[in-house]
C-alpha cells in the first residue's frame, strides 16, 4: 500500500518506473521462487531477482491505474502474469521462459513487444534450454513436469521471435522510451533471455533499471545500456516491450 501511495504518472509505463525507483537498493536474490515443496504463489518485496523484480513492478503499476487497489487485487495480478491462464497447478504451470511470459502478456492486451517494430530481426532459436540442462531444475525430476515443460517449448516455438542485435541497438536507441521493458536476449543455446529490466532515460540516452545480479541490489547501471550489453558475450541483443 505504501507503493499505492507514489505518484501515478499519466501512463503506466511512466508509474512503473516511480514504483521501481522506489526499490533501488533493494537487495538482489537468485531464485526466490524456488524451494517451496509445492507451487504456490509468492509475494516477495524484500528481494528479488531480475524477473520478478519487473513482474511486480508491472503487477503494482497496473492494479494503480485500474483504481481501488488492494493487496488481494495485487496477487491476482501477479498470478496472472506469472501463470499459464493465470492458473497456479504445478511447477510447470508457471511460465518459466520470458518468452512464454511475454506472449500471454500481449494477448492479454498488458503489453505490445515492438521489437520488430522499431528494426528488430528475427530470430531463428530452438528453445529448449530447461530440458536440456534438466540437472539444473530439481523440480524436473518430476517427470510429469519434464513432459509439461518439454511440451510448453513446442508450443513457444511456434512463434515468431524477434530481436534488436547489440550491434544494432545505438541506431534505433532513440525509438526506446522511458519504462519500456528490456529483454536482453541470449547467446546461451536453447535459452531465450538471460535478464530483464526498464529501460530509463537520462541525458538523451538508454540506462537499465533492474535488480542488478552483478551488483546484487536494484539500482540504475552507471553504464548505458549498449555497453552493458557489448561488455557480457552472452548478451546478443534485446527485445523490447511497451506497458499498453
């Protein structure tokens, strides 16, 4: 309720980044929605990581524009961008791959990914990173949930996939606008993205907000976003998602 109380802005783009300023240094945390012995919702503002950093902000921004917001208002939104149909059954009922995440995000009319809009290419990517490293994922044990997931990867791929190449990203940077999402796409075989944040705008150029795995807290990189991403090989480029 104290982030209810920030400044709207005039869009929700705009309220999304009040709301995740207000997380800066805010600690960062690897897999905090792990480990629970069965899958539940979690509501966690003490720490995040990258993803859940973003889907909260998201969650929060949109139950504000929508008026009257309460906390169960809250955990409906976040279980529907966090679930498959907005439904919690299981491990594999959650969207575990951003690309899945952003898909059911654009029908639901959250947001628009304009990668492909504003000189993004596209991208011809098999995902199929979790089954492939199933060691990496307890939960995949399962093999109920290895089936579901391994099914869910066919599914993605169906899609089109488009994204900006690092390369590419200072001729089109000016089309970037403050509290667009920014999905840094990966070099990483079988894998979609490697991180998330916002994009923020400071003296005419592109900076990331996000919850920081290097500097572990949210905070606003001193680097601009080009070179961010030029500096880590497994960062091949960006997608990027505008808050309707």
């Amino acid at each position: 309720m104290q982030k209810m109380k920030l400044a709207k802005g005039e869009t929700k783009a705009q309220t999304a980044i009040t709301i995740a300023k207000s997380f800066i240094g805010k600690p960062y945390k690897a897999g905090t929605l792990e480990g629970n012995s069965k899958e539940q919702l979690v509501c966690n503002l003490r720490d995040f990581d990258c993803s859940t950093f973003v889907e909260n902000v998201i969650a929060m921004s949109l139950i504000n524009h929508a008026g009257s917001p309460t906390f169960e208002k809250y955990k409906n939104q976040l279980t529907e961008l966090r679930y498959r149909n907005g439904i919690v059954q299981g491990y594999a009922s959650r969207l575990h791959y951003f690309k899945e995440w952003i898909i059911q995000a654009e029908q639901n009319d959250i947001l628009q990914d304009i990668t492909s809009k504003i000189g993004g290419i596209k991208q011809k990517k098999s995902l199929n990173f979790m089954t492939s490293n199933r060691e990496l994922y307890p939960n995949l044990k399962d093999e109920t949930s290895f089936l579901a997931i391994k099914e869910y990867q066919k599914k993605i791929n169906e899609f089109d996939f488009y994204y900006i190449p690092k390369w590419k990203l200072e001729k089109v940077e000016n089309q970037i606008q403050d509290g667009d999402i920014i999905a840094i796409t990966s070099n990483v075989d079988g894998l979609d993205f490697n991180h998330e944040g916002f994009a923020i705008r400071q003296n005419g150029r592109v900076y990331l907000l996000h919850a920081s795995y290097e500097q572990k807290k949210v905070i606003i990189s001193k680097e601009l976003l080009v070179d961010y991403l030029n500096r880590i090989h497994k960062h091949s480029g960006i997608s990027v998602l505008r808050l309707l």
